[in-house]
C-alpha cells in the first residue's frame, strides 16, 4: 500500500499569536489525516524549513524540538510497518489505533 508520512505547518490553522500548528500528516492511500503536535511546537513561517521538515536554528530549543519531531515520525512509521507486516489492506483507522 501506499503511504507517507510528513510534518507540516497549515497556513490556515494559525494561533492568535500568529504561529503556525505543526501537524504530523499521514497519507495512506489516498486518504489523509493530520495529527496536531500541540502548541509547544507552533512556530512562526521564518522558523520552520518545509523542505526538509525540521525547525530553523532561530526557533528556541530547535534541536530538542527537531528530535521530537523525529520520534514522532518514527512512531507513526512503526505503526504503518505493523500494518504492512500484517499483510491485510488497511485504512486510516487503522493507523489510528495504533498511532494514539
């Protein structure tokens, strides 16, 4: 099955001081859900690299936040093995409960 894994910031989630949410967000074939990574991990667009998916050296802590970063991706990777391993086709629930 097809699938990817990816941190991005939504311009159009935005909080009041103007950062903007980070979200993990998981395709599985062609089905797509974002996961918040909560407000410790808002930035302003200056702070984050969207290319290669990790904050800024200007973002305060940026290597304790980029590591994080990497767990979770790490974690969300994990859980899409599990259910490649299985050998079943699986959707997005299914991530679901194994990622929560």
């Amino acid at each position: 099955m097809n699938h990817s894994v990816k941190i991005k910031t939504r311009p159009s989630k935005k909080y009041s001081n103007d950062k903007s949410m980070l979200f993990i967000r998981i395709n599985i074939s062609r089905q797509t859900k974002y996961y918040s990574l909560g407000t410790n991990y808002a930035c302003f667009e200056n702070e984050w690299d969207t290319n290669k998916e990790h904050f800024k050296k200007n973002f305060k802590g940026y290597q304790n936040a980029d590591s994080h970063l990497e767990s979770v991706k790490m974690k969300a990777n994990k859980a899409l093995i599990e259910l490649e391993l299985k050998g079943e086709d699986y959707i997005i629930h299914d991530f679901d409960v194994l990622f929560k």
